[in-house]
C-alpha cells in the first residue's frame, strides 16, 4: 500500500511537471503489445531479447508479450482476435503461412517506404524469402529466421566408410543410386541402418518429402492447382525415393520424431534427417561430451536437378484489427521493433536458425560452430518454401494429408499412385471450396 | 401451498443453473443446428443451404469412416473396461485396510493423469523401436509394429489405453455398490448352499446390475464423445482412417474452417448419442427385472 | 437330529481376542438360547458355528463331527438374520426355493416344499411378492420360511424377533416354539432379552465377555443363579443385592450394611465376619410389620398386574414388586420381609454364589419344572 501511493504520487507529479512542460511524457511512450508461440530453448532466447528492447527503449516504447501455443491454437486464435479488433500489433508468424494470413485478411501489407523508414530493404534479404513472405508481389511478413531441412551424419562412421571429404563434406552421396549405394556402404560397416527420419510423424515427413520432391524440380501447387500435369509423376517418384529406402531397409519405417533422434545419437545410425532446429541439441550433447563427431549438410541432390529443401522461417506480422487501425505513432513503433529485432538476430540465431537479413549475416564468422555456418548461403540458395496456399502450414490440410497418404504411402502401406490420386484430389477439392 | 412454495423455492435455487444451462447450451445447440443448415465458415453467416449439408453428410465417406470408428471403440472400451472394473472392484473388495486403499489408488491414479501425460506414457511404452511393450507385441505379432500407425491395431491401441486410465472410476462405481450389498444378504446364500460362482450368479450379479447399467451408460455417452486421446494418438498419423466423429468435427472446423457442414456432423453425433443412450437404458432396464 | 458340542473355542479378531476357551453341549432337538448383553460375543459364536466366522482355537461338532474346516454351504445349517437378509431381487417364492434350485431339486418338489411351509407360516397370499413389499413381520417370516424350506439339521435365530414390536413379539415367541415342537430340530436361539430366553428356552446359555457365566434350565437359572451377574440379568424387574457380613452367634443371619439384621435357614460354615451379598428378588419381598428390612417408598410404578415399589434402604436401592395393588405414598416407610422364595448369598468379592438349596428360607421343590422337558 504504501508502494502504490509513492508511485500515485510520483505518477501525478511526473503528470504535473509535465503539463506545465508542455510534453507529456507519459503520452509519447507506445505500448506494444506482442504475441509469440516460442516456448521452449528458443523462447528463453526470445525473452532476454525483449527484455533488453524495454530496457533500451525506456520511455520510448514498452513491449508486452504474450507466449501462445503453437500449431492450430495458433494461427486461429490470431484470426479469430483479428476478426474481432483484439489480436496483438505485433505477431510472431511462419513465413510459410502468409499466405494464408493474407487470404483471410489478417495480415497488413508492409510497403517499401515503410521498410526504408528503419533502414530496411527487401534487398536486404534473399530472394526466395521474400518471395514467402509476399502475395501478389505485395509484402506481408518480415523475415526473422530460416530454418531449413539437413542432413547430420555421424562423422565416425562416414570417415570408416569413405565417405566424407578432407574439406568435412560429405561425398559420394548425391544421385539416386549413389545415395543409396553410400547408405548400403555405411551399414556394411556397421551402422545399424543407413539414416533415420521421423516416418511416423506426417508433419517431418512432409519437410522430408517436399525436399526430395523439390529436387525433381517440380510443383506441387501452381496456378490453383495441385500436381498439374507431370508433376503428379514427380510427386510419385519422390515418394518412390524414400520408400526404397525403408523397403531396402536402409531407413527404418514408422519412426517417431524423438525416437528418430535418439536412434542416430545414440551411436547406432549413420545419418539422420531433421530441421537445423535441432543443432542445438546436438551440440550441446557434444559439449557435454555425450555426442560423436558430427556433421551437418545439404540433403544429397537425388534427382541430379541440384541441391533442394523444405524450408520455413520464423517472421513479424502487423494483424489487420478489424475495426480497430492503428494510429500511425504506433505504427511506426511496431516498425522499428521488428527493425531492431532483425538486427539482433544473432542471439536468435543461436537456437539453430539462419539469419535472415544480410547486414547481420556478415557478422557469422564470429559465431560457433564455425563449420556450419560455412553451408549457410548454400542452404539459403536451396530452400523451398510450402506451397502458397492457405492449404499449407502445421496442421492445415496439406499436412494432414501427408499423414492420411504420404505416410502409408512411404511406409509402404498403401500404393503409392492411389495414395498420391487421393492426395491431389483431397486438396484440389478443399482449394476449389476456398473460392 | 407448501407445494407452491416448494416450487418457488426450487425455482429460484435452480435459476443460477437454468439460467447458464441457457445460455452455454441450449443457445448453442439451437445455433449449431441453424449453422448446419448454412454454408459457412466458422466464424460469419454464410449463406442459406437448405439440407445441402445433411445431403453431403449422407455420401460422405469420411463420415462413415468415422462413424464406424467411434462405433468400434465403443465396443472395444465400454464392455471391456465394465467387466474388468467389476472384476477388479470384487478383487479390491476383498482385501482389507491400508492394502485395499493402495490397490483402489493404483487402478485409481492413472483415472487422475491428464490425457496427455496417458497419451505420453503409453507412445513411449509402445514406441516401435524403444517401447518396453514392443517385445511383448513382436511375441504375439512376429514382429515389431507401430500400434499407432498401423490402422488395423489403432482403435485396438487406443481402446486399451483408454480403458487402462478410466477403469479405475467404474471400479470405484462397483466398489461402492457391492459394499451396499449387505453382508448379510451374501451370508445368507453361502448357507442356502451357494458356492462362489453361483452366489455371483444369483445374488451378487442381479444387485450390481444398477450400478452395471449406471457404468454402461456413463462410458456409452463419454466414449461416443471420444476425442482427445484418439487426436493425440493419430497426430500426424493417418487421421483419415483412425479418427473419431468428434475429432472431423475439429478438423472441419478448426482445420478446414468449414462451419456449417461441421455443425452437421455435430448434430449427426447428438441424434446419434440420444437413440443409443435411450436403445440402451430401456435395454438394461428391461434386463434389470 | 445332531447335537452340537463347543469344546475350548476360542475366537479373536486380529490381535483382539474376544471369546475365551468356551465349552458346552447341545443335546439333539433341544431348543436352547444364548442370551447375554449386546456385545458378549453370542453373534460369533453363531456364526463360527454357520461357518461365517472362522474359528480361531478349540472345535465345534455337529453330531460328533468337526466342523472347523467345513465351508458354510456343507454344514446343512439354517440361520435367519435379525435383517432376515432376504434376497431383495427375488419374489417369496423365490427366496424360500432358493437353497433347493441351489442343490438342483425338481422344480414340483421345489414348488411343494415351499407351498408346505408357506402355509405352515401363513405366507401363501404372499408368494408372488418382492421383500420391499412386506412387512417387518412379514420378512421375518419369509426368513423363517425360508430356513424351514430346507429342514436343516441345525436352526439358528440371530436376535430374529428385536426388529418386531411388542405384541408381534410375544406372538411368534410362541409361533416360535410351537414349530420347535412340531420339527424338533436341534434349534440355537440368540436373544439380549431375558424374557425371551426365560419362555421359549429348554435350556439357556448365559454369556458375559465372550465367556459362559451359566448353562441351565430357565427355572434353575431363576432359582439359583451362579453368580451376581446371572442373578441381575434374568427377572424382571432385577434381583435385589444388599451388602452385609455373617453374624456371629447361634442363629444363622446376616447384619446388612444398611441396618437390619436378616436371618438364614441352614447357612453352611461361613465364617462369622465374612462379606456377603444378600440376594432377595423383588417379587419375593413382601410388607411384614415383623420384616427386617427397613424401606422408604421412593417411585410407586403400577403395572396393573403388579405395583412395583422403589425403595431405598439404608441408603441401597431397594425394589418390591407386589400383587396388590395396596395404597402405598412416596416417603412412606414400610417393613418388608422375604417371603415365598429363596434368599440368594453371593460372595461379595467374586460374587460367586455361596448359597445351597438347604439355605433357603423356602424350601424349593426342584422336581416341580422338569416336566416342562416333557
Ligand atoms: N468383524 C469383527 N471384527 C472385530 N471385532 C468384532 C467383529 N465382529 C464382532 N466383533 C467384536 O466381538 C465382540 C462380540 O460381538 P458379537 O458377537 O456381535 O456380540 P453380540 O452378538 O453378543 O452382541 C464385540 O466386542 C464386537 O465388537
Ligand atoms: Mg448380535
């Protein structure tokens, strides 16, 4: 009690001071009001990050966060705020679902002037990105982080098998039959199984088999279509590619995702398959000294088209409140937040992520593990986005659909032709619903 | 007068509940039958569609799919799990003092976990490479299987696991109904010349049967309404195949934000759940005497 | 019809022992009642003997025959509950026949049996109907019926007439022995109710704490009490006990403790100075101008039969049941003296009794009840 009257008393006084000065200061602060789905590793980061802004930016603008659920709770909440004028100003979005964001109106557009008035540009960032975070040539999203798709491998058991180069690259491994002529060769030399992935879980299978798809140069959605044409076929191939795998034994079927990981550390399998999210666990098994010498690179190029892979990223949002614009005074703080944000990305960048922008890229030489750094433009240059519709994005129908099909489909449980006619037909037909 | 002011008095001690019953059920109820009649999104009006939904509904494979699911767990869980509650509650009825408080809290405890912490425990148990269960299914298998992915042995899985963390409250059911069965009554039998199976049969089995048809009830309704353990379980799985009436609900709704046709389905689950409940209560009724 | 013996049992629950080395004899057809006060272990007892309770130490024999090991259902053993324990799912009808559908008896026999002790016990209107819809006087019939149906060996009532009122009480008492009379089966009867002990027993067992306090015929039981426990729970209302000491001197008395001095017939050797507790039973006090005995009227209770004083005497509790009806006022004084019965000498330490036959005032003929035996 006696706290809260100092501060009433101090609060009027400050209030007094200054009217008489002629600038409230108290009216010049914006509150931002911030919401993330970051809850693990990566949240902690996040939240020194936000706690430094405020200290920083004391007086100026006080951001407040809110940590929601990830997946559907989400994105729907997000929706169902804005429908109704009570989303936040600021949301933490995947690149990946702007479309989406944009189709049910909740994304603002974020115009070029805007970008230059906080010294950013879409030069700043690569092609590929701002192309996700865009519809209709329009930008929605600023990006934060990608977070592509690699391979680990055990360096151990690739060096007894011959099969990683003086530079610490893999070798031998790119083409169908090489790939998989390397995993046969690893597990002749007695690796259990040649990789691991997380086959039962559709949502990691999808990042998988978009990957492989990608690499036969193929579309899976174009021009309001899904598998047009002979893309069908290439959507077949790839999946053909990883369920030769498990046939052959080389990769074992209805993995889930923690198993998945925990059967390539604990020794026993040569690769393994997962999002560079997961780097930091690896790493901090080895500085524990619970881990082997590992490695991580670019998924092998199977189809000889070049190196490609599933990739999302982490980006700001401004939610389009219905009913309830935003003064530009804060519109103009909520700019400058994520500005400062991108810049400090490097301690974001720690959970396992690639820059974003590269004014802050530059700076990676400083950062640890310096060896993967070193494939970071090259991961950047291969990365394939979801597909642009709203269809796309954690628990959305293309991944439920990768469940219902791909998944028995690779498993070996279903044929993979009529897995793949149900797949295109399914989406075809919630996409045709949307208009 | 008495009676009139008994009526009054009951009137306004149930008000607090008329009054939410009305607004958090009956409106709703009213509303999802309107949205089922519409083609809407989750959230906005729509337009007018007649019984286009229920049109829908009736060459919907996935709905079938569902239905036969829902069924078939049903099946699985509600006469198991009576059974063996009533086992297991004449076994606890045995024992006694601090050893029969123990097991009641074993068969209990897994009653009190949440969903999820179940879904965990038993994803790790019956994990296809790690699971400390897997040796016991390649036994009876010939090999490892993943229970969750492969569509034959889902409902099965889930059945199992499902009965697992409820059992322990219909055995507290039947615990407190075979203690109101009084010892005489059995004393009584063992001296007209009843050994173990025949005073079941003719005493203990007749004077459960309201609390057997009570347990019946409960786990018909509740397991008609299965939900989330069968979401957890097929997550990222193959959905389609293994999901439950409720679960397409969900995903119509939240996933492909299909109100109206989801609010069908929704009606579709409430006929569904009032003829079994009502097909089963004159069932067991007519059996009780 | 078998006799039932109890040598040495003994029964504890857990670490609590509640019934000590007990021994006694049921003669074959005898109608015998365990009475005592709630608690004293006379449920146990049956039921060890049913086969509900195990028995913890000695045996029990049926018919010469150890039943310790014998589950209830072989014992051929009718018990009716003081809940009467009726099935409640199933009709009359039902309940009687359920011990012969149990031993697969034709259904005609069964049918035939049941109609039998239905009439027998006035149930036959009432076959068709489930338990809730009887009587308490009803039910206790049904139970009886029900033990009748199968004809036993041995019948046992737990406490079967406690949940009637009073004046159904005294009507199935008497229903009750009839039916003894007619069947003749070896019957134990458990009773916290000395008047239901007193009329229907051919002979009673008196139970304290899980011990026999005293097995006899009810007369003798009345007549020479072993100790000062017995002598307080049968009769109504209680026998009198007064302190006092042995008198020295020629004649044999003894000098109450409250003032007065009551003379003996033939006291054996007691020696003078000795602590005794005199006896007298209300109904044996009479008004004597001559009486040793001085009392002061303190409650005057008329039964109609009876007129029931109570007195206080030197500073002792005094009742006096009189047959006239007489014109007695609280705070008068009246000299009483024992009259037509015996006075009762009870050791004042153990309480065991000291008296004989020769000591009483009245000579008693013992031969006058044996022929209710008959
Ligand atoms: N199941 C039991 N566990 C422990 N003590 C018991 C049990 N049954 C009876 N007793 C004790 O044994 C004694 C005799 O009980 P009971 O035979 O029912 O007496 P009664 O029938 O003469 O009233 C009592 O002290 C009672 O508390
Ligand atoms: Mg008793």
């Amino acid at each position: 009690m006696p706290r809260l009257s100092s501060r009433l008393v101090a609060g009027v006084a400050a209030a007094m001071v200054g009217g008489w000065l002629g600038v409230g200061q108290a009216a010049a602060q914006q509150n931002v009001v911030w919401w993330d789905y970051s809850g693990g590793g990566d949240g902690v980061r996040l939240k020194a990050l936000l706690a430094r802004f405020n200290e920083e930016n004391a007086g100026r603008i006080a951001i407040t966060n809110t940590t929601l659920e990830w997946g559907t709770p989400y994105s729907s909440k997000i929706q169902t705020s804005a429908a109704i004028g009570t989303a936040s100003d600021i949301a933490l979005y995947h690149l990946a679902r702007s479309s989406t964001g944009v189709s049910t109106g909740v994304l603002t557009e974020i115009t070029d002037t805007e970008l230059a008035s906080v010294g950013l540009s879409k030069d700043d960032f690569d092609p590929a990105q701002v192309a996700a975070a865009s519809v209709d040539g329009k930008l929605y999203a600023i990006p934060f982080d990608l977070h592509p798709v690699v391979v680990y491998h055990n360096a151990e058991r690739l060096c007894a098998a011959g099969l990683l180069g003086e530079d610490g690259r893999t070798a031998g491994m790119d083409g169908k039959e090489a790939f998989s002529a390397a995993l046969q060769t690893l597990v002749d030399n007695g690796a259990r199984c040649g990789v691991t992935t997380a086959t039962a879980d559709g949502g990691t299978l999808w990042r998988i088999y978009y990957s492989i798809f990608s690499q036969t140069g193929g579309s899976f959605f174009e021009d309001g279509k899904f598998l047009p044409g002979d893309n069908f076929q290439k959507a077949v191939d790839a999946a053909e590619v990883l369920r030769g795998l498990i046939d052959s034994g080389l990769m074992p079927a209805q993995t889930e995702y923690v198993t998945s990981i925990a059967l390539f550390t604990s020794g026993a399998f040569a690769m393994h398959i997962n999002g560079l999210w997961e780097l930091p666990t690896m790493v901090d098994l080895q500085r524990k000294g619970h881990l082997f010498e590992f490695g991580a690179m670019l998924i092998p190029d199977v189809f000889g088209n070049g190196h490609a892979h599933w990739c999302d990223g982490t980006s700001f949002v401004i939610p389009a409140n219905a009913g309830n614009p935003m003064t530009p005074e804060k519109r103009k703080a909520v700019l400058e937040v994520i500005a400062w944000f991108v810049r400090h990305s490097l301690d974001w960048a720690d959970a396992g992520y690639i820059l974003p922008c590269r004014q802050v890229a530059d700076q990676v030489q400083h950062l640890e593990p310096q060896s993967f750094y070193g494939i970071f433009p090259e991961l950047v240059a291969a990365a394939h986005f979801d597909p642009q519709t709203p269809l796309a994005g954690p628990a959305y129908p293309i991944y439920d659909a990768v469940g219902d099909f791909i998944l028995p489909a690779v498993n070996g449980e279903m044929d993979t032709v009529a897995a793949f006619t149900a797949l295109r037909d399914r989406l075809q037909a919630l996409q045709d619903a949307l208009k | 007068m008495t009676r009139r002011r008994d009526m009054a008095v009951a009137f306004i001690l149930l008000l607090p509940f008329l009054a939410i019953y009305g607004v958090a059920f009956v409106y709703p109820t009213i509303d999802m039958v309107v949205l089922s009649l519409r083609k809407a999104p989750l959230i906005g009006a729509g337009e007018w569609a007649g019984l286009d939904n229920y049109v829908r509904l009736a060459g919907d494979r996935l709905f079938r799919i569902a239905t036969r699911n829902t069924l078939w767990f049903v099946a699985l869980t509600a006469p198991a799990s009576t059974v063996l509650a009533l086992l297991l509650a004449m076994g606890v009825a045995r024992l006694r003092g601090w050893l029969q408080a123990a097991v009641l809290a074993c068969f209990f405890l897994p009653f009190m976990l949440p969903v999820s912490v179940v879904y965990l425990i038993w994803h790790w148990i019956l994990d296809t490479h790690f699971g400390i269960a897997q040796p016991i299914v390649a036994a009876v298998a010939g090999r490892s299987v993943s229970i969750f992915r492969t569509v034959s042995t889902f409902m099965p899985g889930v059945a199992f696991v499902t009965v697992w963390a409820t059992v322990g409250f219909s055995v507290l059911l039947f615990l407190a109904g075979l203690r109101s069965i009084p010892q005489e009554t059995s004393e009584a039998a063992r001296l007209d010349g009843a050994g173990r199976i025949a005073l079941f049969r003719h005493v203990t089995w007749p004077l459960i049967w309201p609390v057997t048809a009570l347990v019946l009830t409960i786990q018909l309704i509740s397991h008609l309404k299965v939900f989330d353990i069968v979401y957890l379980f097929n997550l990222r799985g193959r959905v389609d195949e293994t999901m439950s009436l409720v679960q397409y609900v969900f995903r119509l709704a939240f996933q492909q934000n299909d109100g109206g046709y989801a609010a069908t389905v929704a009606v579709a689950i409430l006929v569904l759940v009032a003829v079994l409940s009502v097909l089963q209560f004159q069932l067991l009724r007519s059996r009780g005497q | 019809m078998p006799q039932v013996e109890f040598e040495k049992v003994g029964k504890s629950f857990g670490a609590l022992a509640v019934m000590r080395e007990l021994s006694f004899r049921i003669e074959d057809g005898e109608f015998a009642v365990l009475v005592g006060p709630s608690g004293c272990g006379k449920s146990t007892l049956l039921r060890m003997l049913a086969g509900l309770e195990e028995i913890t130490a000695g045996e029990i024999r049926i018919a010469g025959r150890a039943v310790n090991d014998l589950p209830a259902k072989d014992r051929d053993i009718a018990m009716v509950f003081q809940s009467y324990a009726l099935y409640p799912h199933m009709r009359v009808v039902e309940n009687m026949g359920f011990s012969l559908r149990l031993r697969r008896a034709p259904k005609a026999a069964i049918a035939e049996r049941v109609g039998a002790a239905a009439r027998t016990l006035g149930l036959d209107r009432l076959l068709e109907r489930y338990p809730r819809e009887l009587s308490g006087g009803q039910r206790q019939r049904v139970a009886m019926g029900r033990a009748l149906v199968r004809s036993p060996s041995v019948f046992l009532f737990d406490e079967p007439l406690s949940n009637l009122d009073a004046k159904l009480r005294v009507q199935m008492r008497t229903e009750l022995r009839h039916l003894h009379q007619k069947l003749g089966a070896t019957t134990i009867y458990v009773t916290h109710d000395q008047v239901e002990a007193m009329t229907m027993a051919d002979r009673i067992v008196m139970m304290r704490d899980g011990a026999i306090e005293q097995v006899g015929r009810p007369l003798e039981i009345y007549d020479r009490p072993a100790n000062h426990f017995v002598a307080g729970f049968i009769g109504s209302p209680a026998m009198n006990v007064l302190p006092g000491r042995i008198r020295a001197g020629a004649d044999p008395a003894v000098a109450l403790d409250g003032g007065g001095v009551l003379p003996l017939g033939h006291v054996p050797s007691l020696a003078p100075g000795r602590a005794v507790a005199v006896g007298i039973r209300p109904e044996h006090l009479r008004p004597d101008p001559d009486g040793p005995l001085l009392a002061e009227v303190e409650v005057i209770e008329p039964t109609g039969a009876e007129t029931d004083l109570s007195c206080r005497c030197g500073g002792q509790p005094l009742m006096v049941a009189l047959r006239d009806r007489g014109s007695y006022r609280p705070g008068q004084t009246l000299r009483l003296a024992p009259h037509a019965g015996p006075v009762h000498l009870f050791d004042a330490e153990t309480s065991a009794r000291l008296t004989h036959p020769e000591s009483m005032i009245q000579e008693y003929d013992d031969d006058r009840h044996e022929t209710r035996n008959g």
